[in-house]
C-alpha cells in the first residue's frame, strides 16, 4: 500500500483520536488496511515529534498508543472535585510488592510484608484496573499470582517496568507518606522460591 507523504501519518492521528482504548501497532496495521507494522511505527514517531510541543502528547504505555493532555496543562482539565486516588497503606505495600516483583503469590506478598494479606486488599486493587490475575504458580497448591497492568502503567505514566522510580525519586515526589518503609522493602526484598505452603492461596482464584 502506497502513501502519499503525510496521508498514513493523519490516518494513524484519526484512528488513535476515535479509538476508544489505546492501540497497538499491530491493531493500527491491521485497522488501516494490513500496513506492514513498520510503516505505522514511523507514522508514530513522526507524530510523536509534531505533537511534543502542543497541548497533547502522543504517548506509548506498555506498547499500546494514545493521545493524552500535555503533562504541564493537566491541572486545567482537572475537575475541582476530582480526587487523588488515596490507597490504604495496605493496599500500597501490596501495590509497591506486585510492581517490582511481578509475578508474585498471595504468600509472597506476605512474606514481604511480615502480616497477613486480606482478600479485600486484593480486590481493591483488582477493582482500580491496577492488578490482574496473571496465572498460577506451578508447585502444590498452584497458587494465584498477580501482575500489574496497562492501566497502571498509563495511570503512573509509565512506559514500562523499567520505568518503575527508584526510592529516592518516590521520596522526592511526596509519593512514599505513609509507606516509605513498605516501598523501600518491596524494592529490595527477593522473595525466597515458591513452596508447597503456597497452597493456601489456590482458594482465591
């Protein structure tokens, strides 16, 4: 499929603008007519680069595409009544362990965290978009393990993992109150292998 200079480069700006979730460059390909993925990788990245400078962004999260609000302009979007998504310190060192050692069981969190892990923490977590099931660990029992998700990433404004903050930069943002002990211990604990007492997690599927 031939394109004239520009054409493929506002047929990818159309489709990401209607879509109603984030796309792939596999999805953009096969939308706009089964285009080789290469030549929608370049349609992107020259996006990418006319909108750095405008009131949104052209951004990746976790290899899928989307336009957001520039990050300097976000406050003016933001409604008066809209608040920070505040989690439980709970919930936080749960979410703090799964981020950097995705995958990881119910009983691995725990053994993280010194205390038991509720059901409900999980769920809260399950429920935000934040967390997601991600199969089951081979070894009796054949517990639940747990992943994070695209959502958190483009919550987080993450591109990917790797992209994960290191302590210091937490603490710099005012993101570790009331939790800076848990964070710092979800970051440098390597949990021990999976055992058989695992097991007590294959209940919550």
């Amino acid at each position: 499929m031939s394109e004239q200079p520009g054409t493929l480069e506002r047929a990818v700006e159309a489709t990401l603008f209607a879509a109603e979730e984030p796309m792939t460059v596999d999805a953009l390909a096969t939308h706009l007519g089964g285009l080789e993925p290469a030549e929608v990788r370049d349609a992107l990245a020259a996006l990418e680069r006319q909108y750095a400078a405008r009131g949104v962004h052209l951004v990746e999260r976790a290899k899928r595409w989307h336009f957001e609000t520039a990050p300097d302009l976000a406050h003016l979007l933001r409604r008066e009544k809209e608040q920070v998504r505040r989690l439980s310190r709970a919930a936080t060192e749960v979410l703090a362990i799964i981020a950097y050692h995705e995958p990881v069981s119910r009983a691995e969190i725990e053994s993280i965290r010194g205390v038991q892990t509720s059901a409900g923490t999980l769920d809260v977590l399950m429920e935000a978009g934040w967390i997601r099931p991600a199969g089951r660990r081979e070894v009796p029992g054949r517990p639940v393990i747990y992943a994070t998700t695209p959502e958190f990433l483009d919550h987080f404004g993450l591109e990917s993992r790797r992209d994960l903050p290191g302590i210091d930069e937490l603490r710099a943002a005012g993101l570790l109150d009331p939790v800076d002990e848990a964070m710092e211990t979800a970051m440098r604990f390597e949990p021990d292998e999976p055992d058989a007492d695992e097991g007590a997690d294959s209940e919550y599927p």
